[in-house]
C-alpha cells in the first residue's frame, strides 16, 4: 500500500493546496485556473481542498511524497497542520494575496498563529499578486525570497452545441451520488441504439478514481455558470441516487427545458406531472431512458413551469414560508 502511494505522490509534477475554493473571495481562482490549465496541458498535477474528508490525508501524502507544493491562500496558512507541514517542507511555496488589513485582523484575532507564520514567511519562497504585496510581506516579515506572479483571469467562450440532435444536460460534481455510473450507462445504451442524443456534463471531479473516461460523454468540467448550455439544451437529466433540490434542476425548469430524474430525489415531488418531464420509479439505466424517451414526446407546457416555479422556488414564496413558520412558533409560544 504505502509504495503504491508513494508512486502516485510522487508522480504529481504539481500538488495545489487551497482551503476556499468556489467561495465568495477571489483568492482561489487563480490557483485553481492555474490546475484546470495543467489538467488541459495533460500535466500531472492534484488539487487538495482541506475542507473535504480526505483532503489532511492527502496534504500529509503530498508532504512526505510530492517534489512540488504550493499552498494558496490564508484560508489554508491559518490552520496549524499547514503551519507545521511547511516546517517539515522548506521547498514548498506559498500563495498569498492578502493584504496589511486582513493580517492586521489575523494579528489580533490569532496572536500565536500569526507569530509562528511570519517565523515561517521569512524562510519561504512567497509568490506575491503585486510587487506592492511583496514590499509588504518584505516589510512585516522579513520575507526576502518573493516573485510577483500576478493574478490571473479566463474568459470561457460561450459553448456552441451541435444542431440537429437532442442535447442532454447534468450539472453537479462528477460522483457516485450524482450518478456518474448511470449517466454513462444510460449514454452507451443511447450510443448502442443510434439515438440522436448528445449527453453533456457540467461540473467539477469529486471522486478522483472516477476520472471521465466515456468519448460519448462532453465532460466540461467546472464553469463559473452552467447556464450558457442549459439555455441551449433540450432535457436536464438529473442522474443523481438520492438528491434534496439541486439549484441546476430549478435553472433548467426556469429556462423552459424537460427535465428527468430518479423518483427518489426531492426534484421528482416538484416535476411530477409536468407535461415535458418525467419520473422515473427504478434507478436503472434503461428505466431513465424510457423516461427521457417519453419527455422527447411532448413539447414543455411553459406556463405551467413558471405557476410551479413562482409557487414552490420564487423568493417571495419562499420568504411566506418561513414567516408562516416564525409566526406559528411565536403563537406557539405564546
């Protein structure tokens, strides 16, 4: 076991440690246009998000194993198991793009964290946005070992899909929750009967055994925003086992698409009985695609999407609701 994983770290030519991907803040975005770049050019390289259950694991392999290292960010530098990886691991980078307010606040909010990062910053090769940042960094630490990398940005073009077959769409993180397996059985047996069906999925790898490997599938990978090919898809297929209410389903349905999925997803309580959408009872490949069949067989009532949507997924709707429960309680209190 322990030199299958040696190998494995080993051959990574990059090893990306980040702590807020796909939050709110920018400081994950380069770094991980940085990895989809690599993953394009067919380097070897493995992203770790410390947030997800193996992603400790993963930095103590990369620790012992791996020849490169570059942690992003302070949202990964502010944890101690970083901290004191790094001192193990001289020749790993850093990342930072944070400025004298958010160290100043790092400072007062975590004294002994901070005092043990500007020890370590002054031995570290810094990879600064701005030669502004490397002056600081300079300044407050000591860190006389930076390179002004910059930031980085990508335009994705808009994805023009083939006319003249039916285009069917997942959006979700590529694992077995999601239904990786059924969405390739239910493509290879569309594939196997001649079907006009072009299947397409839209998300990022969360399961790193399940690298996309069908060529009948388009695998986009992560997109800022789905919606650029939900608007021009045909039927959402919500390949998911079990699934609570995915935004995407609710997007596709707002754009006037078909939309199937597996009875035991809560977005089967919301499309059942939809004229254009269909249920399918059993989570089987040829299940799902006589349900798909069968929504190809009648054009989408609109009207009817937008009453449900207005009624169940509208923000007016939903802020009902929750006073409706407030006020039940405060009654109940009373």
């Amino acid at each position: 076991m322990l030199p299958r994983i040696k190998r494995r770290y080993a051959s990574y030519q990059y090893v990306l440690v980040g702590a807020d991907f796909f939050s709110e803040g920018g400081a994950w975005r380069s770094i991980y246009l940085l990895y989809r770049y690599l993953e394009t050019k067919g380097v070897s390289v493995l992203l770790i998000d410390l947030r997800r259950g193996d992603g400790w694991r993963q930095w103590v392999c990369a620790l012992l194993f791996s020849p490169r290292i570059i942690v992003n960010g302070m949202a990964a530098l502010t944890r101690w198991l970083v901290l004191c990886g790094l001192n193990c691991r001289h020749d790993a980078n850093v990342y930072l793009h944070d400025t004298a307010f958010s160290l100043d606040a790092l400072q007062y909010d975590k004294p002994y964290l901070y005092n043990y990062l500007a020890q370590l910053l002054k031995s570290r090769t810094v990879l600064c946005v701005s030669s502004q940042m490397a002056d600081l960094y300079l300044n407050r630490f000591g860190a006389r070992n930076t390179v002004i990398v910059h930031e980085i940005t990508q335009i994705q073009p808009e994805p023009v899909l083939q006319p003249g077959i039916f285009h069917i769409v997942m959006v979700g993180t590529l694992c077995r929750r999601k239904g990786y397996n059924l969405f390739v059985d239910v493509a290879e047996y569309a594939s196997c009967h001649a079907l006009p069906w072009q299947f397409h999925w839209i998300g990022g790898l969360g399961e790193s055994d399940l690298a996309p490997v069908s060529q009948i599938i388009t695998w986009w990978g992560w997109r800022e925003s789905a919606a650029p090919l939900l608007r021009q898809a045909d039927l959402f297929f919500l390949s998911s086992v079990d699934d609570p209410q995915p935004l995407a389903c609710l997007e596709a349905l707002s754009y006037g698409k078909r939309v199937v999925a597996y009875a035991g997803t809560g977005t089967a309580e919301l499309i059942r009985g939809l004229v254009g959408c269909q249920v399918y009872d059993e989570y089987v490949a040829i299940a799902a695609v006589d349900a798909i069949r069968e929504a190809f067989e009648c054009n989408p009532e609109l009207d009817s999407y937008y009453t449900k949507l207005d009624k169940y997924a509208s923000v007016h709707s939903f802020l009902e609701r929750i006073e409706g429960t407030l006020s039940d309680h405060s009654t109940k209190l009373q």
